[in-house]
C-alpha cells in the first residue's frame, strides 16, 4: 500500500494540477472518511454510518459517479466555492472538462472543506 502526502494546500493543488496519482487522491479521501487497510483487508468501523452502508469497502471516486456525487452532496453548501474563494481556482477550460478531472476538482474541494470543517491548518 503506497503512502500517503500529507493532506495540505499543495496537495489539494496536486491535485488539481493532476500530479498526483489517482490511488493516492482516493487514498486521502478514505483516510479522511474513516477508511483503513490493515495489511490484509479493509477496516470500515471508524467510517460514517451512510458512508459505511452505501460503501463496505472504499470506493474509487476518479471512476464512480454515484461515489463522487455522494461526496459532492457531503460537502455543505457554504463550502461549496472553497476552491475559488480560498484558492483562486477558475475552474479548468472547456477543453479539459472530462469527468476524471471534474472528480479530481469535486474531491479537492471536499478535502479543502474538511480541512476547514476540522480546523486542520494546512
């Protein structure tokens, strides 16, 4: 199991900036949600009743579409813009909008509101 970066605004920017490899991105989100892997198989207790029940196992947000859109709605709505109001992220061009990048966006901008959520100084 490959490590993880530390979750900070250079990471979230990775991520943005697609530098970061896709498992590591899902990594951090399943950290973040409670998700662990013990070696031999994943370990759910420390995850979201929700989460837990509509995902046993963690799921992969670059590739799911119902797993993004229940991280989307995660997120509450005044947190919804951290990406613009805290980053300065325009959004990426018309040409670049594919779903894997708007997943990367929509999971850095979860990860950004729970760093604020948790008051986690990045």
């Amino acid at each position: 199991m490959m490590s993880v970066p530390s979750l900070t605004i250079d990471t979230i920017w990775a991520i943005l900036n697609d530098t970061l490899d896709d498992d590591i991105v899902n990594r951090l989100v399943w950290d973040c949600l409670g998700y662990r892997y013990d070696g031999a198989m994943w370990i759910n207790e420390d995850v979201d009743p929700d989460w837990r029940s509509a995902y046993p196992q963690p799921p992969d947000f670059i590739a799911s579409r119902p797993a993004v859109v229940k991280l989307t709605r995660s997120i509450p709505a005044e947190n919804k813009q951290l990406l613009k109001e805290k980053l300065g992220f325009a959004g990426y061009k018309v040409g670049e909008l594919v779903p894997r990048k708007t997943r990367r966006a929509t999971i850095a901008n979860w990860l950004l509101s729970y760093l604020q959520l948790n008051d986690i100084d990045d």
